[in-house]
C-alpha cells in the first residue's frame, strides 16, 4: 500500500495518552493543510519524531474538515488525521 507522507503544510499536533496513568503517548492527531485535495480513501503517514531509539508515525484516512479559497482560483484543503502511534515502517511515496 502506497502512502503519501505529509511533511509540509502541517497545523496543529496534538499527543492524547492510552490513559491518565501512562506517561507515554499513544495517540496523536495532526492537521494539515494541502494545495490540492486527496482522492477518497487516500491514507497518509504523518513521521512524528523519535522517542528514545524508536522512529515513530501516525498513518490514517485523513478527513477534510476545510476548504479555504486562495486568490487566483487556488484552494486550500485542510486535513485532520487521528490514530494510534506507530513505528516507522518502511520509505513511503513523499508528496508533501
């Protein structure tokens, strides 16, 4: 499976813990935002840095939540993606 990995355009983060005992994050939401829109059913990967010695990544079916017009006919599309926290797999197809 193809996933595009979103390094640009990137909004808002936010780390959500499994529960109020546990230090660590298991969940992470992220927005942001991209010139064209993703065809349906498009999944992304979201790298989220390291903890400790672990890459980590947010892969998920973004939704689009806005859609801001630009000037000269140009949009923006702003995406939110929620999930649980992986490590990082494998290259992915990088568009933006």
């Amino acid at each position: 499976m193809n996933l595009i990995e979103i390094r640009a355009g990137l909004r808002r983060l936010e780390f959500e813990p499994a529960t109020e005992s546990e230090n660590a994050a298991h969940y992470a939401a992220v927005e942001f935002v991209r010139p064209k829109p993703l065809r349906p059913g498009e999944k992304v990967c979201v790298p989220l840095g390291s903890q400790g010695s672990v890459l980590r990544e947010l892969v998920g079916e973004p939704q689009l939540i806005e859609t801001v017009k630009l000037e000269r006919d140009q949009s923006e599309y702003r995406y939110r993606v929620r999930g649980p926290i992986a490590a990082m797999r494998a290259q992915h197809r990088s568009v933006g």
